[in-house]
C-alpha cells in the first residue's frame, strides 16, 4: 500500500511541478499575443540565456552535491537530479549549436528542403527543444546505465581473475548465513598436504570483530609468495608490506571498510582479541566486490596469537606445474571421509559461476532499458504530436504553395529524425556524466567501492540509434496526418 501510495504521489507531484510554469506563463500572457508565435518565440529566445545560465548553475551545483565527502545517499540522489534538471535547461542551446552544424553541411548541396527542414525545428525551438530535452534524458539515462553495468561487470571480471589464484579451493557444504562456522577437518587437512601433487597450499579462516561498534567481517589467511597477486591494491603501505603482514600487527582492508570507516594506510584499529584489545596497523587498502560493509583480512598466525583458533574454513591447493587438475582432484575426493562433505572447485569453474551469477542478477536492467525507450518513445510522441497539430496553419500555407502530401510527409519525418539526432548526441556527454556519477558518486555511497569506468563506441551508436528509432516511430503518424490534411482544411480560420 504504501509504494501505491508514493507512485501515486509521485505521480501527482511531478505532474503539478510540471504544469506549474506553464500555467503561470498562461495567466500572464496578453489575449491579443496568443496566437502569435513568432512573439512567442522571440520570448522563448530572449529566456534561453537566462535558462542556460541557470542550467549551468544547477549543473555544477548538483555535481558539487554528488562529489561532497559524505556518506549520505539522498545527497547523491538529489545531486545527480539536480545536475540531470540544469543539462536540460542548456538543451536549447545546444540544439542551436548542432543545428548551426547541420545547416552549414546542407548549404554545400541539398537545397532549400534541407534547410526547410533544419528551419522548421528551429522556428518552433520553444516546443521542439522540450521534445529533445525529454528524448535526451531518457536516451542518457540508458548509456549512463549501460556503461556502469560494462564497467561493472569488467571489474569483477578481473577481481574474479586476480583473487582466485590458487588451483583448487576446498571448503565444506555451507549457506552463505552459516560459512563461517563450518570447517574442515584437521585429518582431511593433514591428507592433502602430504600429495606430492601441491606444491603449496593456503588457509582461510572467516569470523567477525567489533570495529566503532559495527561488526566487521575478517578473514584471516595464510597464503604462499604465489598467491600475494591475489589482490589489487589501492593503496599500501610500501613494497615489503607482505613480509610485515606476515611477521607484525598489521591488516588488510578493502576499500569499502576504508569509505565507511573513514580510514586510511598508516592508521591503527583497536580490535577486541581473546587477550583482551589489540592494536593493529594498516598496511593495504585493496579492492574487493564480496562485501558492500567492508572486509578485514589478517595474517593467519595473528589469528592463532590472539584468538587462539587454528580452525579452516577453506583451503587453496597450489598446484606443481606439470601435474593434472583431473588427476589431482580424483585423488582428493579418495581422500574425503564419510564423516564430511567437500566441495572441490577449480578456479576456472568459480570464475565461470560468478560472472554467471552477476549476469542473472543485472539481467533486470535490460528490461529497465525497454521501459526508459518506451517512456521516451510515448513523451516524444505526445511532443511531437502536440507540435504539428499547432503547425496546421504553417503546414497548409505549404500545400497551398505547391507542396505535395509526399513532400509534407517527409518534411515532418526529416524534421523529427533531426530531434532524434539531436537528442542522441546530446545523451552521449550527459550520458557519461551519469556513469561518472553513478560509479564515483551513488556506487561508492551505497557499496562502498568503485571501479574504473570503461565504455565501448557500441554503446554510444546503440543510444544514437535508440533515439533515432523513437522519434521516427513517434513522427509517423503526425507525418500521415499533416500529408493527408487538405490545404483549406488546415487554413481555415475559427
């Protein structure tokens, strides 16, 4: 009941901010200076500086909000709104701008239909530059999503590539709630680090520890010199860390732990130990996908100094180089008591497995990508319409001075295909602005981590595309329409 409720008050809200304006410049407006447009649009031009300049303020104000150091994720919300308001606001200008471009190439040989047609959006740019503005947003809301998925999907992709370095990962059966109380047994252990099959193996142990009274998630790890690539790192502490991680007092922490715990490489956590509080010194700050609250990793044997736990929770087998996966694995399962289950994963299968998991789960933004084309598709369409059904004088006075329904037709499909183009290269800037924003800005505050941001052409020509495709869909029947109106029809007066 309540999300009724809020799409409903939505819904209301924005259509009475939305009407607001317009019914305000209505009330205003002088009865004899209605039905003149060109009055109108030399108000409209005169407003377009004052709504440029107002545009570039709620720019830089929004993005100022998204990039404020604070965790707060309204702030980023309402930021990136206000930024998406100001970049329509400065639409116009940029319509005149690439329609100047447009204009100069028709000169060099497509006549006066050619530049009837860049003209026509022109004249009317109080009511076409709304249309593109709305095509816009819409188009730039599916690049900026599709490159933060891209982008996404590609860093987990190499995190999964980079942290999965051992061979072999054995762990017991467990649901993702009770994995840290399930281990291996120490018989099993003893087992398979006596096959002359490993050259190196290494042990994780998962619990959690009280850290500014917020229950943090650790790992405590011991791993072979071969597995220290296993993480990519943002920020360490210097080239020897590893030696000092293995020997003194100190810890990993992801980059999440760092966002929300406002710490830094240098800094000291006080962590509660079965010898009472311990001190521990941060030497890394690593990136890491598994834990939007954040992920502590200490050196196995400070686990067994302070807490006094020598327990497994998974196991890495390091492979000799000409030995067999297939092989080593037989031998393992030969190895598994009847008292316990293991699971037994290579780290081909996991990587596989995970980039399959993130795909079903991002597979929900393919059908938001339809329903933004199809808000698009309707908002131009409702634009467009409105827009020739006004032109109807304008549109007769051409087919009473020779123009044929054909070239009417094509005059308005050439026109709205223009808006489209418009519109979809006006998306690609602000487009990327809202990948930047949602994966430096939204991202990092919800998650607490980020990614670089990496995008194909692909992405730009399917959104040009998109908007394309929209507006010639949404001109189609305005075009027959206005074709098949008779000049008198069109021309006559009230």
């Amino acid at each position: 009941v309540f999300s009724l409720s809020k799409g409903v008050g939505l819904g209301i809200g924005a259509t009475f901010i939305a009407s607001s304006l317009p019914a305000w410049y209505a009330s205003q407006a002088l009865p004899k200076k209605i039905d003149t447009r060109s009055l109108q649009e030399e108000r409209y031009y005169l407003q377009m500086k004052k709504g440029s300049l107002v545009g570039m303020l709620m720019t830089g104000l929004g993005s100022l909000l998204l990039f404020l150091p604070m965790v707060d994720l309204w702030v980023s919300y309402a930021g990136l709104f206000i930024a998406m308001v100001g970049c329509a606001l400065l639409v116009p200008v940029g319509t005149m701008f690439l329609l100047y471009l447009v204009k100069m190439f028709l000169k060099q040989g497509t006549g006066t239909f050619g530049l009837m047609v860049v003209r026509g959006v022109q004249a009317d740019l109080s009511r076409t530059s709304v249309a593109i503005a709305a095509l816009m947003i819409a188009i730039a809301a599916t690049i900026g999503l599709e490159i933060m998925i891209q982008s996404f999907r590609a860093a987990v992709a190499q995190w999964v590539n980079i942290s999965l370095q051992a061979d072999i990962y054995l762990s017991p059966p467990a649901l993702v709630s009770n994995r840290d109380q399930v281990f291996l047994q120490k018989s099993f252990i003893d087992k398979v680090t006596t096959l002359s099959d490993i050259a190196e193996f290494g042990k994780y142990r998962r619990f959690s520890v009280n850290l500014n009274k917020q229950s943090i998630p650790v790992v405590a790890l011991q791993i072979p010199q071969r597995g220290w690539g296993a993480f990519h790192f943002k920020d360490i502490i210097s080239d020897d860390f590893w030696n000092d991680f293995k020997q003194n007092d100190t810890v990993l922490i992801s980059e999440a732990l760092a966002f929300r715990q406002s710490l830094q490489v240098g800094d000291k956590v006080e962590l509660q130990t079965q010898q009472g509080v311990n001190s521990f010194q941060i030497s890394g700050i690593f990136y890491d996908y598994s834990s939007a609250q954040g992920l502590l990793m200490m050196s196995y044997q400070n686990l067994e100094k302070y807490w006094h736990d020598s327990r497994v929770n998974s196991f890495a087998l390091y492979l000799k180089n000409d030995q067999s996966l297939e092989d080593v694995l037989i031998q393992l399962r030969q190895l598994v008591e009847p008292s316990q289950q293991v699971w037994m994963n290579s780290n081909h299968k996991l990587r596989e497995q995970t980039l399959i998991v993130f795909d079903r789960t991002f597979a929900i933004t393919q059908v938001l990508r339809i329903l933004i084309a199809g808000v698009a598709f309707v908002g131009v369409f409702s634009a467009l319409m409105a827009l020739q059904l006004e032109r109807q004088k304008e549109l007769g006075t051409l087919r009473a001075l020779g123009l044929t329904p054909r070239q009417l037709a094509g005059l308005v499909s050439l026109q709205c295909l223009l808006m489209g183009l418009i519109a979809g290269v006006i998306a690609i800037p602000v487009g990327i602005f809202q990948a930047f924003a949602l994966i430096f800005a939204i991202n990092q505050r919800s998650f607490g981590w980020t990614f670089p941001m990496m995008f194909s052409s692909n992405i730009f020509i399917q959104g040009v595309c998109l908007a394309l495709i929209a507006s010639v869909l949404a001109g189609i029947y305005p075009s027959i329409k206005m074709g098949n109106t008779l000049p008198t029809a069109a021309l006559r007066e009230e």
